[in-house]
C-alpha cells in the first residue's frame, strides 16, 4: 500500500510540473536557458515528458521510475555542472527549515520518505 501513495504523490508532483511549466512560460525558458542550458524548444519535451510520467505513475505503471531516475539524475549533473558554486553557498540550506516553498515541500518529502519507512516495520 504505501508503494501505491509513493506513486500517485510523484505522479501528481510530476503532473502539476507540467502543468505549471505550460502556464509560466517566462519561467521555464529562464530555467531552460539559464539554470540547464538547454537548446530552444526543449522545454516542450520535459513538459510532455512530466505530463506522461504522471499519468504514468497515477496509473501504476511503476516501471517508468527507471526513466525518472534517469531524468532526475541529469537534471542533478546539470544544475552542478552549470552553478556548483552557487550551490555551494546555500548549501546550509538543506540543514534548516527556510520559509520557501522548496523547504516545505523538502519536508513534506521526508514525512513520506519516512512513512514508507515504517511500513517495512
């Protein structure tokens, strides 16, 4: 049971991406020309990539964890590659629980990393 919650609350993570990406278009190209350095026009295959996936993960289709591993695992050598020093300033970040919307939802990862936990008790 608690697999099935795993992949439904990645399946809506990846769902609400891609809907927010189509609605902030001066976002996603900052992210994509800034953050990733990506060539034109890529941000329209993450958008269909993330919308896929989470339908994907809704339905159980738990297999297509291999390719967001994969995404996930880019998206991270990336983001080093492009701004390791950056990173490196607000590294203390992750230690303290920040008023932004990424430490909550940080936060609110780890409740459910550790709820799966448990279950294996």
């Amino acid at each position: 049971m608690p697999v099935y919650f795993l992949n439904v609350f990645l399946g809506l993570v990846f769902l609400g991406t891609a809907v927010h990406r189509m609605f902030h278009k001066k976002e996603r190209l900052y992210e994509l020309n800034t953050i990733f350095r990506l060539p034109k026009f890529t941000d329209y295959g993450i958008i269909a990539f993330e919308f896929i996936v989470g339908v994907l993960l809704l339905l159980q289709y738990t297999a297509v964890l291999y390719a967001v591993l994969a995404f996930l695992v880019v998206a991270c050598i990336l983001i080093l590659k492009n701004h390791y020093t950056q990173l490196k300033k607000t590294f203390n970040h992750l230690f303290t629980f920040q008023p932004t919307a990424t430490a909550f939802f940080l936060h609110f990862t780890y409740i459910l990393i550790v709820l799966y936990g448990l279950s294996f008790l």
